[in-house]
C-alpha cells in the first residue's frame, strides 16, 4: 500500500484534514454527486473554500486577517484538494474524468452500469468514468484518450507536475485532437 495520500483515499468516508497556512482544516466527506454539484457551479479555482463547511470557510476568513494565508494561496489548495478527491496527481485529468458526466450520454452509460454517483466517492467515480471511457478501447484509442485526459485545462498553470514542452495548453490540445483517431 502507497504511503501517498492521493492513492490511499478511494474508500474513505471521514473527513479529509488540510493544512493551509500552518492551519489544519478538516474537508467534510461528500459522495461523487455532492462534488459533481460543487464542480458543476465553482471555478476550479475556488474549490477549496467552496469545499469547506461555514465553520471551516470562517476559520480560513480568520486566517486571512491574520496574514497566514493570502488569496494567491487559495488555487493551489484547490488544485491539491482535487488531486486528493479525484485520486489523481495531475488534478485536471482528475476534474476532467469527474465532469465527464456532464455530458448526458457517458452519465447513461454509467447509470446503466450501475454506478450510482451518491454511493461512491469521488475517487470510485473518475475511476468508473475512465473504466467506461477505456471498455473495449484499442491501445491506440487509450492512448489518444490519455493524451487528451492530460492536456492541462486552458488558463491554468500546471506548474511543474506536466512538461509542457514549451507549447500552450491550447496549442497542445490542438496537437492531441489531431492524432488519428481522436475527436
């Protein structure tokens, strides 16, 4: 069993503790449908504070007036938050793979598999996703889905954890969506 965090979490119910600015804050456990509702109305961005019961959203207010946390510390809290809820360290393919149900034909396709957002974490939902997405794939078309998965989303900086190449997130996309194959 990994000692990271990111790849221990799959089953968990309890809430996730978070330290942000020296403080530890505690994220209370949704299901894949409570985070679904929450990514579905708050910027990537904003996640952490959306994330947080009013008691935790006040704590980080506090500490804001204290100077121990600034704004500009608030989008890396939401990027780690989100690898720690999708299960994956590169955070927007995690977000990507969660969303994927936005679109009406991969939800019925998971409700017809059985996957009931509201009786799994987050984790069991992008990974039922990418299961559903890979069934029956070629290995040329997996890995053009990966490809695709991993094109960090446009605006965002994924710091060091993507090679980049030097190329854009939009240019990359481009790239990626020219393959053989890819749509």
């Amino acid at each position: 069993m990994s000692d990271d965090p990111v790849l221990r979490r799959p089953f968990s119910r309890s809430p996730l503790p978070f330290t942000l600015g020296g403080r530890l804050y505690e994220v209370p456990y949704r299901s894949a449908a409570d985070w679904l509702e929450v990514l579905e109305v708050t910027p990537v961005d904003g996640l952490f504070l959306a994330a947080l019961d009013s008691e935790q959203r006040w704590r980080v207010h506090d500490a804001m007036l204290d100077g121990e946390v600034r704004v500009r510390d608030l989008s890396p809290a939401s990027y780690s938050l989100l690898k720690q809820v999708t299960g994956y360290e590169r955070w927007w393919i995690g977000y990507r793979l969660a969303v994927a149900a936005f679109s009406p034909s991969l939800l019925g396709r998971l409700t017809l598999s059985g996957v009931r957002p509201q009786d799994v974490t987050l984790v069991q939902w992008c990974a039922a996703t990418y299961a559903l997405l890979t069934r029956d794939a070629s290995a040329e078309d997996r890995f053009k889905l990966d490809a695709l998965l991993d094109v960090p989303l446009a605006g965002n900086d994924p710091g060091e954890a993507w090679d980049d190449m030097g190329m854009s997130a939009e240019d990359l996309e481009v790239m990626a969506r020219a393959l053989p194959g890819a749509r």
